[in-house]
C-alpha cells in the first residue's frame, strides 16, 4: 500500500529527466537535509574551453598541445575531452599514446613518442618551478582552471580551461538552500579558481583541493554530525563520493556529458552510473530541489 505514490514518484522524475535507481531512493531523497556538489560539470556547464596554451621548457605551444592531447586520448574526463578536442580544432596530427593511466583527481600519464607525459593537476610538478607557477597562479585569479603539462616529469607547459557556470544556477541553487540547505562545493580544482566561481554563484561552503578520497572525508564529517546527505557529481572522479552518500545522483546521460553511442552508453558509461543512485539527464541542478520536494509530497501521501 505504500508503493503506489513512491512509484509515480518515479515516473513523474522521470518525465523530467531524473532517473532514479529504486523507491527506497525517492525515500531516502525526502531525508536529506545536506547537499554537496562538485565543481566541474555539476556547476559549471562541464564544456571547459581551452583559453590558453604557455609553453614551458622549449617545445613549441602546438607540440605540447599534441603532446598533452595524445596522452588525454583515453580520458574519459571533460578537461581531457576538451584539451583533445582543441588540438584536433586547431588541425594538429596527435602522435600515438601508449601505456595510459588516468589517476582520478589528479590527471593522466601516458607515453608518447618515447616520452612520459603527465597532464594533471598543478600539484604533479611535484617541486616548486617558478615560471609555471607563476602561469598558474595567473590563471587561477582569472577564474580558470590550471592544467601542467609534464615531460619525463619535466614541465613542458601549462594550459588554462574555462568553464562557464550553468545557465540558471544561481536560481536553482536558491531553490536549494530554501528546500534542502546550504549548498556546499568540493572540489578537486584549486581554491583560487574555486573561489571565483562560488562567489559568481552566491556560494560560501567550499571545499577545494580535494582528491576523491578527500571529498568522501568531507562527506563522513557531514554524515557524522547528523546530516543526510545528497552529492551530486560526475561518475568518473566523484564515484566514491557519490557511493557513501545517503544519496548520490550522476550528472549526464549514462555516456556521460559527451552523448555517445548505445554500446558506449553500456560500456564506460555504465560504469559510471554504478556508484549512483539516479542520473541527471537534464538540468542538474534544476532538477534537484524539485525533485527533494516531489519525494517528500510522495512519501507523505505513501503514508
Ligand atoms: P572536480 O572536483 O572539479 O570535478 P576533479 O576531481 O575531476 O575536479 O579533478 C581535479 C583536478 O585534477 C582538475 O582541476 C585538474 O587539475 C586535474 N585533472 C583531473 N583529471 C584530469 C585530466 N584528465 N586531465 C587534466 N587534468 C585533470
Ligand atoms: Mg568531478
């Protein structure tokens, strides 16, 4: 007797692009009192333009392009989608990669033509470089987000991505501090940039820097004062985060934000719905607080 609006629940998600998994989600949904979101691609549009490419170390800016475009060939990540598809923009040829290893949070390695190449996070320059640092401290005041090319571990370059906030967030996220609380955003990408989107946003809680495993500590704390918390992120990078909450929802289509063919929907894409509790397929962050109140309208009539 319980099941017939928690049910409708379903469908009425649905009709909105929300899929969620099971009815024990939409009751679990009608509890949270937390929300946690990611930054890239929960955020912002999850479409990061490259804006500049700086040379470091002697390689001409298209060759560290190719380098880093090459070595991303594997990635399944939007900053590696778009670092490729601006290399292939520009008409370069991209050597051929071997050996590719993607490290959640922190980046990619791959060799090409003989040379290991990293693209990842600031941080796997491992020491400090003067130069690019300064690059990337430029970068990251201006709001974008700071990628190191290394070479045998040797820096190479630096390549700055923008990625926009998404349209209607500042209402939807306004929807969701009166039904849900404050939104709170962890991410992996630097405090600097971070910060000036949360402030574009109207967003105070913010956690940045953080690797995967970060984020899920973030979420223990939550969880540990009381608080049931809903994670929205990427299945990729966020799948731990979005497996120990008491909800956790995908962004994207089940080939992620990339669209994609069926087979590559039940391939990789499956993969990234696994820790999830539902997908998001459109409007994300619309999608969220009507959706909290649509769980609690049909548990209460469920009742
Ligand atoms: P977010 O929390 O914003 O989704 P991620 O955890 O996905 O960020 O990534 C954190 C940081 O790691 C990025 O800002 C970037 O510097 C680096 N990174 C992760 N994956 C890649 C990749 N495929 N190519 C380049 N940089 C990456
Ligand atoms: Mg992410």
């Amino acid at each position: 007797a319980t099941m017939p609006p928690l049910l409708a629940a379903i469908a009425v998600a649905g009709r909105r692009g929300t899929l969620v998994k099971d009815v024990t989600v939409l009751e679990a949904l009608a509890e949270v009192d937390a929300v946690v979101l990611d930054k890239t691609g929960t955020l912002t549009a999850g479409r990061p333009r490259v804006v500049r490419v700086t040379p470091l170390g002697g390689r001409p800016a298209d060759d560290v392009l190719a380098l880093a475009a090459a070595a991303e060939a594997g990635s399944e990540h939007v900053l590696g989608r778009a670092v490729r598809r601006y290399a292939l923009d520009r008409g370069l040829e991209l050597p051929e990669a071997s050996g590719f290893a993607a490290v959640p949070g922190e980046g990619v390695r791959a060799v090409v033509g003989g040379t290991e190449i990293a693209v990842g996070r600031p941080e796997l320059a491992g020491r400090p470089h003067p130069v690019l640092d300064d690059v990337v401290r430029e970068l990251q005041r201006d709001g974008r987000t700071a990628v190191v090319v290394l070479a045998d571990d040797q820096p190479a370059g630096v390549i700055g991505l923008s990625d926009e906030p998404r349209p209607g967030a500042g209402e939807a996220l306004e929807a969701l501090r009166r039904t849900v609380g404050e939104p709170e955003v962890l991410t992996g990408d630097a405090p600097t940039p971070a910060r000036v989107l949360a402030g574009r946003l109207g967003l105070s809680r913010l956690r940045a820097g953080l690797l995967p495993a970060d984020k899920v500590a973030v979420l223990r704390e939550r969880q540990a004062s009381g608080r049931r918390v809903l994670a929205v992120g990427d299945g990729i990078n966020d799948a731990p985060l979005l497996a120990g909450a008491d909800v956790g929802l995908v962004v994207g289509g089940p080939a992620g934000s990339g669209g994609g063919s069926d087979d590559e929907a039940l391939g990789a894409g499956a993969l990234s719905l696994q820790a999830a509790d539902g997908v998001l397929t459109r409007d994300p962050l619309g999608s969220l607080a009507p959706l909290v109140e649509l769980a609690r309208r049909a548990r209460r009539i469920a009742r």
